[in-house]
C-alpha cells in the first residue's frame, strides 16, 4: 500500500486526460478524459464492485466503495448535462442567413470563449471532485490495509508464540525420548550381556553333561560287556557243574543199585527169618497171622 497523507490536495492546473501531480511526489495519478467518464457506457445498476473502472486504481472495490463510486458517477453525469443544457442555451442558433455583419461574428466567438473556458473550468472541478473522491477510497483501503496489517501482524506473533511453544515442547519431547532411548539402549545392552553370559553358562553345563554322557555311556557299555562276560562264563560254569553233577549223580545211583543188588539176597533171608518169628509170636499169643 502507498502511505496517503491526510492533508493531500490535488493541484488541479492541467486539462483532463493529462496527469496531475499531487503535493507529495510520491503519489501520481491519472486523471481520465471527460469523454472516458461520460461515455464510457458503465451503467451503475448493473456493475459489480469487481468490475470498476481501471482508471480508479481499484484492483477490487467493496460494496461500500462501489456505491459511493455510483453515487459520485451519477453526480458528475448530472453536472455534466447541466453544463450540456447550459451550452445549448447559450449558443445562437443557426439561421437560414448566410450573410452576417462581422461583429455579431466577433460577439458569438467570444460568448463560444467563454462557454468553452467555463466548461474547461466545470471540468477541472469535477476532475478535482473526482480526484478527491479517489483519495477517499484509497484512504480507506489504506486504513482497512493497515487494520488488516496489525490483525496480521498480531496473528504472526500469536503464531510465533505457538511455535516457540511447540518448539519448547519438542525440544522437551525429543529430550525425553533420548532420555528414554538411552535408558532403553542401556537396559537392552544389560539384558544382552546376562543372555549371553547365560548362554555361555548353558553352553558349558550341555558340553560337560554331553562329556558325563559319553562316559556313563561308556561305563554302561563296558559294564553290559562285563556282564555278558560274566553270564556267559557262570552259564558255562553251570553247564560244566550240571554236567560233573550229573556224572557224580549217575555213578553214585549205579553203585547204590550195585549195592542193593548184592546185599539184597541177605535182606530176603533176614526179612523172611523175621517173618516167620513174627508169626511164632503171635501164635503164642493166640492170633492168627492170616487174620491180620
């Protein structure tokens, strides 16, 4: 926005259509034709603020600023076919003569100076009104600028603020969470070194119980190898012993039979001594044997 000091005036010394200069020489502003303002063919009832005329500077009015455009539109049409209706009734009107004296000649050229020097002077003061009227609006768009300038302004710091605040609190999360990675790091660490010292541990007592393995193993296949020695050894033992029983066994039968046989006749005859004495008993005691 270009910075508009209250007390401009617009210096008004050139015709329409030229630029006229401000005092601050800052500003520039074009001023448009008399024929561009009358003929232009804007109807102010059918406009919209977003279609108002270049030469106002405007890249986009509100609708109070095109309204108050209208409004100063209509009054300068209006002071403009006044000044139409005043020209047409001070001009002579043309007759059918042709011939004329040359001081009525010398009068109408200086009444036609005078209605075109008022005219030139009804245009700057609308070009004046104009002007100022166009320093109003950019007065007011510079306010609204300038309002909208602190609104953003305040908006930008509340925003620094909020990221100051969010900066704070990421600097404070990301603290946080090394902090926590960091204990995390450390614990995991810790817990690695115990898993691998247990593993190591473990490693140690399957090698030693595999070593225990292999030798009890061992002592279990000797002691199975002893054993079937052994057995096999008594069962030969018993086999030899049945066998040396059973000879001992054989001749001892054969010599007790052998025995037998040759005492067996004596035994016949003292078995039959003793009958025959047992009978003589008993007859004596009058029994009969045969009733026995």
């Amino acid at each position: 926005m270009y910075p508009i000091p209250p007390s401009y005036e617009p210096h008004v010394s050139q015709l329409p259509g030229q630029h006229v200069a401000s005092r601050n020489p800052t500003l520039w502003f074009s001023a448009p034709p008399l024929k561009e303002i009358c003929h232009s063919g804007l109807d102010p009832s059918t406009q919209s603020p977003s279609q108002a005329p270049s030469w106002l500077g405007l890249p986009s009015a509100s609708p109070h600023e095109w309204l108050h455009h209208r409004e100063t539109q209509q009054r300068q049409e209006r002071i403009l076919q006044e000044g139409r209706g005043r020209d047409s009734t001070e001009m002579p009107r043309k007759t059918k003569e042709k011939g004329t004296k040359a001081g009525a000649q010398k009068k109408k050229k200086n009444a036609g100076a005078d209605v075109e020097a008022e005219s030139m002077h009804r245009l700057a003061l609308l070009e004046k009104e104009l002007l100022r009227d166009n320093l109003a609006l950019r007065r007011d768009e510079a306010r609204r600028a300038k309002a909208s300038e602190d609104q953003l302004k305040q908006r930008l710091q509340e925003l620094e603020a909020e990221l100051e605040g969010a900066r704070s609190e990421g600097k404070a999360i990301y603290a946080e969470m090394s902090r926590q990675r960091r204990a995390l790091q450390e614990e995991v660490e810790t817990r690695s070194r115990q898993l691998e010292e247990e593993v190591r541990r473990l490693r140690e007592q399957l090698e030693m119980c595999q070593r225990e393995a292999e030798a009890a193993q061992e002592e279990a296949e000797q002691a199975l190898a002893e054993r079937d020695r052994t057995l096999a050894q008594l069962r030969a033992h018993v086999a030899d012993m049945e066998a040396k029983y059973e000879e001992i066994l054989h001749g001892s039968l054969d010599q007790l039979l052998a025995k037998l046989r040759a005492i067996q006749p004596q035994w016949d005859g003292a078995v039959l001594r003793l009958h025959a004495r047992h009978k003589e008993q008993l007859r004596e005691f009058g029994l009969n044997p045969l009733d026995l």
